[in-house]
C-alpha cells in the first residue's frame, strides 16, 4: 500500500485523496480505514471508511463516529499518531498490542496522509491487518525509546510509530 500511495504522490506532496479511485483501493479494502479530518490545529478525525475484516475484528463498525469516541486508552494511543502524520505529512508504520475484547491482539498498521490541496492533510488512509503469533515472532525487534535492547516491553504494550523512510517521487537514492 505504501508502494501504491507514492504513486499517488506529487512532487513530494501526499496524494490528493480525488487521484484515488475507489477501485484503487481494492486488494486492500476490508483492512482499511479513511479519516476525514476536520479541523485544523488539533483536528477531529471522523471514520469515512471501515473495512470489513476490522469490523469482524472489532464486532462492529465505527462508520461516522470520531475518534473521540474510542475508550480513552485506545484514544490516547491513535490521537497522538494521527496528530503526527498530520503535523509531519509523512506516513507512519507500526506493530500496535493491546488487549481487544478480552483477548490479546496484535495488528500492523500503517498511517498514510492525504491533501485535497497540497497543504491541510485532510484525510488518513490506515491499513490495519492483525498478525498471528508466528508472524510477530518471525519480525525482528524494534526497540522504541524507553525500551533497550535484551528487555522486552509489558505484555500487552505498543511498540512506538516508527516513521518511513520514504524518497520523495522523481528524487535518486
């Protein structure tokens, strides 16, 4: 997906969400969600978009509710993410952990902004797909700040957003 969204984007600039077709977003349509963001310091980000394995995943579907309106817990872990692809205009990936209806999960995700004018990103695309455990162990670690190395994060803990390297379209490495 990552591939496909700097394809999409222009002189550096994240894609503008009408160069998406919705056919565009087809092999990746049950395990995404769209924000629109409203607002812009501290924006409002209201669920345009949710895919049908995340609503399998969760039991039920968050079309048109906020963010605000996750429990606090999960609120205090996305609002800051969003909040920094938004400030950053560059996409985000992480393994996110927590516990989901009694039982622990964990999902990759990635963050990926959008402008509808090349400046105010006014829309998220988040691809979220849940990792079984072979997969997990099968990642190397990632030690985010406050962890070193040989010591694991609490059971049930996020590791940190990790920002992309991205090479901005028509640039060399």
């Amino acid at each position: 997906m990552l591939e496909f969204w700097l394809t999409k984007s222009v002189a550096g600039r994240p894609p503008v969400p009408s160069s998406i077709a919705p056919a565009d977003l087809r092999p990746w349509k049950d395990n995404i969600v769209v924000f629109e963001v409203i607002g812009e310091e501290s924006g409002t980000f209201v669920y345009s978009y949710y895919g049908r394995a995340l609503v399998a995943a969760f039991g039920q579907s968050r079309l048109g509710a906020t963010l605000d309106d996750l429990p606090p817990e999960q609120r205090a872990v996305l609002q800051p993410e969003y909040e920094t692809v938004r400030r950053e205009r560059l996409p985000v990936a992480r393994v996110h952990t927590a516990v989901f209806g009694g039982r622990t999960r964990s999902f990759e995700r990635l963050v990926l902004p959008m402008s509808s004018d090349g400046t105010s990103i006014d829309k998220l695309l988040v691809a979220a797909y849940e990792m079984t455990p072979r997969e997990l162990a099968a990642r190397p670690p990632v030690h985010s700040q406050g962890h070193s190395p040989g010591h694991s994060p609490a059971p049930g803990a996020s590791s940190g957003p990790v920002p992309l390297t991205v090479q901005k379209p028509g640039a060399s490495a």
